[in-house]
C-alpha cells in the first residue's frame, strides 16, 4: 500500500506530467551529478543552470544566472489562501482556496512534459528536534535541488520521520514558462501547502525558506504557541567569564542580518558565534525562558557589499567549500580568474568582466555588475563562527531581542523598550526603507512590523496579539532593543560607521541584560547614557552622538500619523493595547 507522500506525489505527477520521477536521496555524489547535468543540457531561461566557477578561488562553487525577469520576491504575486480574507488580514494577498487551486492547476496541467519532476524530502530543524517539521517539495528545476540540498536537511531519512503519519508540509513548484503574467506563489496555511509556479528565483522557488518556514510555519505557530520569525541567531561569549548571552534580531532583506550574525567584535574580550542569519522558530521552554532554533542548514545572503572589510567571516564561509556546493547566483564574472565577482568585494573591478545577464561589463556604460539582489547559497558548516549549539535540537535560551531597519532620519541609533508588550508596539510599527529584495521602488519608508510584512502567513492583529500570548507564558522576558545603523547627516552621510562597530552597540545591549549600567528613560524607550558606550578608538564628536539619538518633535509626530494610518487598516480586530500605547507615545513626544 502506497504511503501518504508517495500518494501526494503521484497525484501531483498526473497532473504536471512530467517525463520521469526522481526521488532526491541527499547524498554528495547525487549532488555532483545533478550538477553535472545543470552544467550541460538542463537550462532554465537563456543560460546554463550552472557554470562551474574556479574552485581556487571559491572551492566547490557554481554561477546561477537566473531569467531577468526573475530576480526578486514578488510580493504581488504572493498570496495567503484562507477560507475568509479577514484571517488573511490586510497584511496579506488573499485568494479564496478553491478558486487559487484551480487557477494556478490550470497552470500546473502538463507543465513538466518533457522534464524531470524531482521530489524532495526535506527537514526543517535537526531531525531530533522536537521542533523541527518534515517537508516534501516537489521540483522541475535541478537549481532549486541542489539550493534545497545545501539549504535544508535533506534526504530520505525525512521519509523515515514522516512515516505512515501523512503529517508533512507540501510544496509544489515549478519554473513553468518563466512567464512574470503566469507566476504565482499560492499558500494554504490550513492544509500545510504551499504552490509555486512561474519563478526559479529562491524566495519563490525554494519553498523551504520563506514560503514555509515562515509564511506557513507563522500560522503553525500561532495554532501552537510558538513563533516563526524573520530573525538571525547569535551567540555572544564574555572571555573573561565564559558567560554567553543569545540574542535575536529582525531586519528587512539587506540590511545587515548576515553581517550581524557573524559580526567579529570590535572590542576585545568577545566571541561572537553564528546560528542562524535569517529565521528563527522560537518555542517558550519547560523553564519559562524563550529558546530559538534555526531551522536552516545555510545562508542564503545578498552578495553585493559583502566583503573582507564589511564580512570576512562570509567571505571565509564562501571559500571553504566544504562538502556542500556553494552556489552564487546573478553576480558578475570575473574572465581572467573565472570567479564571481560582485559590487564592494574588491575596491577596484577586475579589468574584464561579465554582468550578471553574461555581457561583457563596460565601466563607461554606468551599469551594474552584480545584480543588487545577486545571491549566495552555502552550507552553514563552512562557517568559522558556527557555534557548537547550531544542531542543539532544544535550540538557545534568548536574552535579548533587537529590531532594527533602514532609517536615514527620525530613529535613534539604539533604544530599549520599556517592557515586553511595549518592545510588541515599538516592533509592531517597524518602518524601514525599502530595498531590492523585494521587486518594486527602492528607498521608499514602509511599515515593516518585526522585519515580518511579507512573511506572515496570517492577520498581523492576530500576529501582534500573538506576540503578547507568548509574553504572557514567559517567566523570565528578553530585553527588546531597536537599532538603526543608517542614519545620515544633511550631506547624505552615515553618522555611523558601521560593521564592526555595531558590536559596541551589542556590548551596551549585554550590559542591559546583566545589569550592570542604567539607561535613562525618553518617550521611545531606555537610552544609554554615552557614558555608558565603549567608544574607545572611535572618531566620533559628542555633536555627532547627539544627532544619533536626539528625538525630534516634528518626525515623530509625523511618524505617529503614519504608524495610526497603518494601524487603521486592521480594523476591529487590532489589539487595543498597541492603540494605547500609540496615544502614550503621541502625548509623551510633544
């Protein structure tokens, strides 16, 4: 008798009709011939799917260039399918199920005739873990294999863990025609089901990431009392005592979580350790403490900025290449060296260089190497900053949690919320400028609530009141801190240098933790007195740290307005105690 995955995949087989079935096994030597074939005749749009890249330089690594009308989430074509739009929340796009399933199935009906269909069992978190959920994706696209190898745990083993059971998380995808009019990411968070058709780019295409370990896995949470969020994993460790704090961050794509989470300190006497870049499932343990796992096994980061001077622990992850291909997708080319090659790895470009659509690059053109959301996909095992919790199947107890986005103006460099509930209302009316992540205009200020906008699976008012459920299990609450690194001067310059230095940021946010300094209170939360700020080595005026963390009036009265109007739009439904707070803040910043 056929089980319950083989049963799913057979009927998605009648329907896309492809010319082969093949069952991913997960092992090195599969990969290497899957990625033999994606170097000759599979192609995907109007390349080679690999290119094998100059293993010297960047071992066991391949060039992906993906169609160019397939670079970037496409959030339009995005959509939450609930049974009533309002558990879908404005939050989201809503279609009704049965209309969604019908109308992307006439796009899946003989979309595989003439390829592979490739099926894939995944885990998402260390198969030990009590927190971790086994997957199925099913495949026509030999890029999303090999993505989905280095970025989850994959093989057949899942099948061992979903038995006879039928509980698993379904996903179907295929790249279609690549047509942007035929492309739809279709999600049922009712049914565990997610359908991609249309994109071979990796938010759409790689259904493990976005599409379910947060968009489905949010709404799983809400159902089980955990979260799933948009958020890096960290560990830091005082040499001195031994003593090691984890802390949680939430950024939108490309603004610095992977620079964050393997951040080398500027200060001495501090490691800092990497679990996780972007998601965190987040469980409240039997002691009443939050504890996070990562339920990725790599990094999937934007490659243009990331550098020897800006990240060299991901520069160092991107050579080793470690048993895991290492994939990097729409940079440039470097032809002298054949290595890829993007915007801010070197301070000069090479001399001869193709784009990231495979032209010859011409400096006086005024055009882009790397596309600005070009990518990386590596295993997490090549890290040099892996903490030894990475596979700690009950994950690590959270002290701390930051929040933080692109702000040129208005936010404060750094600021602690009063308490837990007030850290939900400052997270909750998150804004930060827009960037290429996500296809549309850049540098625009949108509300981003917890770095999490684009990702959660349900109504954000159920969400935010979500967030309070969960405080209210806890005994011992995090600290809640929100950061800004990007705000500038009149000139158009950051006020703040950055990278490195963030970790003396991250010192003061540890020192909140223990104790050990006060903080003076403002109408936005706790701030440091600088006193309190090792600034040591640092070129940095006392006019300049005041503009860091003055709050002006007019923008915050603005920023009020903007954050009414995004409440607004949820209606009834919306907590009242975020509503409560916003009144607070607007009487306390006159």
């Amino acid at each position: 008798m056929a089980s319950a995955v083989e049963r799913w995949v057979e009927e998605q087989a009648a329907l896309t009709k492809p010319d082969k079935v093949y069952w991913v096994q997960g092992t090195e030597d599969e990969m290497r011939r899957l990625i033999a074939i994606g170097m000759t005749k599979e192609k995907t749009g109007p390349h080679q799917t690999f290119k094998e890249l100059n293993h010297q330089i960047f071992a066991n690594s391949y060039l992906h260039r993906s169609h160019p009308n397939d670079v970037a989430r496409t959030e339009q074509l995005t959509f939450v399918c609930t049974p009533a739009k309002e558990d879908a929340g404005p939050n989201n796009n809503w279609m009704e199920p049965k209309e969604a399933k019908q109308m992307v199935s006439t796009l899946f009906d003989g979309c595989m005739k003439g390829r592979t269909l490739y099926v894939i069992p995944y885990m998402m978190g260390h198969p030990d873990s009590p927190y971790a959920k086994p997957c199925i994706q099913i495949t026509d696209s030999i890029y999303v294999v090999v993505s989905m190898y280095i970025m989850t745990r994959a093989g057949k083993k899942t099948l061992e863990r979903i038995g006879p059971s039928g509980n698993f998380v379904k996903g179907l995808h295929s790249v279609g025609e690549l047509d942007p009019n035929k492309r739809y990411i279709m999600h049922f968070p009712q049914e565990d089901l997610v359908m991609s058709i249309g994109s071979g780019y990796g938010g759409n295409a790689l259904l493990g990431k976005k599409c379910f370990s947060l968009r489905i896995a949010s709404y799983q949470g809400y159902r089980e009392g955990w979260l799933a969020e948009h958020m890096v994993i960290m560990g830091v460790e005082d040499k001195k005592t031994g003593e090691i704090v984890y802390f949680l961050g939430a950024f939108p794509s490309a603004c610095g979580k992977t620079n964050l989470a393997m951040i080398d300190p500027i200060l001495d006497g501090y490691e800092v350790t990497t679990l996780g870049d972007d998601i965190a499932w987040i469980n409240v343990g039997p002691d009443g403490r939050l504890y996070a796992i990562n339920p990725e096994a790599g990094f999937f980061g934007v490659a243009p900025g990331t550098s020897d001077k800006t990240n060299p622990h991901m520069i160092e992850t991107l050579r080793a290449g470690k048993y895991y291909p290492t994939l990097f997708t729409n940079t440039g080319l470097d032809t002298d060296t054949n290595a890829p090659w993007w915007e801010g790895l070197t301070d000069v470009p090479p001399p001869h260089l193709l784009d990231w659509q495979g032209k010859s690059w011409d400096a006086a053109a005024g055009k882009v190497v790397a596309h600005p959301n070009s990518r990386f996909t590596v295993s997490a095992v090549n890290c040099p900053t892996l903490s030894k919790e990475f596979d700690n199947p009950t994950g690590v107890p959270i002290s701390a949690i930051l929040f933080g986005g692109r702000r040129s103006d208005t936010v404060p460099l750094v600021c602690e919320s009063f308490d837990w509930d007030h850290g939900v209302f400052k997270a909750s009316s998150l804004g930060s400028e827009t960037t290429t992540a996500a296809a549309g205009q850049a540098g625009i200020v949108r509300r981003d609530p917890m770095a999490m906008l684009p990702f959660c699976g349900y109504n954000m008012a159920d969400y935010f009141r979500h967030w309070m459920n969960v405080g209210d299990k806890l005994k011992t609450h995090p600290k809640i801190f929100f950061v800004n690194w990007f705000k500038k001067n009149a000139e158009g310059k950051f006020l703040w240098p950055g990278f490195r230095d963030n970790f003396r940021i991250i010192k003061w946010m540890m020192d909140r933790v223990k104790g050990t300094v006060p903080a003076q209170e403002t109408p936005l939360g706790f701030m440091p007195h600088h006193k309190d700020l090792n600034l040591a080595g640092l070129d940095i005026s006392p006019e300049v740290l005041d503009t860091l963390f003055e709050i002006k009036t007019e923008h915050w009265e603005k920023e009020a307005e903007d954050i009414e109007a995004f409440y607004g739009q949820f209606g009834e439904r919306f907590p009242e105690k975020l509503n409560n707070y916003l009144d607070d803040l607007k009487k306390n910043i006159v």
